[in-house]
C-alpha cells in the first residue's frame, strides 16, 4: 500500500472540514442548543441586551436573529485550532432584568477543552458588551 494514502486521506478530511465550516451559517430555527449552557443575569431590559448583542463585534458576526422572540445566532469563524462554533442565545425576562442562555455548537465536528474556552470566551464577551456605557450622540 502506499504511504503518499496516508497523508491525503487527513488532508481531504480537513478540506472537507473547512468547507463545512466555512458555509454554514447558523439559523434562529434550525441551530441546536448543544449540550453546554452559560447564562448571564443582567439587570438591563431584554430590548436593550438584544440591541448590545446585535452590536457585538468582534471576532463574532450574527448569523440570524428574531427580534420577537429575542433570540440570535452569533458565530465566529474557523482558527488554526477549531472549526468555528455556532452561538445560540436566548433572552428571557427576569423580573427587571433578563437572563440570557448561551448555547455553544461546532459548525463540524469539535469536542474538548477547546469548546469550553470558546464557550467562556463569548461569555465573558458578552458580559463585557452589557458593562459598557452607551455612546450619547449629541
């Protein structure tokens, strides 16, 4: 058998890999939860967490999103170390506040540590996106 099978076979699975990854979009209605949850208290209304999440940035881009029911689907794009993950969030009122779920699923197939710091990441993102001050525009 020859040896040269050994290195294509792997270079065709990550091929096939990046295309994957790099065409699929997430979708409010199609895109699972996953396994893995964050959540997030904030004492900021729903509309307004929705509006900060809409303006995220980053190295996360919105995939889709569904202003009645307040949920997004953020994403980030392939590294040398992932495929790329697909975010679902949630909003839901919460007496004056909103708690917000986060969902976490690769865009092919992903598992690991490197999941779970992706998870954080977008967590403490988020966090970050609510702490900040509005820009008043005169």
């Amino acid at each position: 058998m020859p040896y040269w099978i050994f290195a294509v076979i792997p270079l065709g699975m990550v091929c096939i890999g990046l295309v994957v990854a790099l065409t699929r979009k997430g979708s409010v209605r199609t895109t699972g939860f996953g396994s893995r949850r964050h959540e997030v208290i904030t004492q900021a209304d729903p509309q307004t967490v929705y509006d900060r999440l809409l303006a995220l940035g980053g190295k996360y881009k919105v995939d889709d999103a569904d202003p009645q029911a307040k949920m997004l689907v953020l994403s980030s794009s392939p590294t040398f170390a992932t495929w790329g993950f697909l975010y679902p969030v949630y909003l839901h009122a919460a007496g004056t506040g909103t708690r917000i779920e986060i969902g976490i699923t690769s865009k092919f197939i992903q598992f690991g540590p490197l999941v779970g710091s992706a998870h954080h990441k977008l967590k403490e993102a988020i966090e970050q996106a609510l702490s900040l001050p509005v820009a008043r525009m005169a």
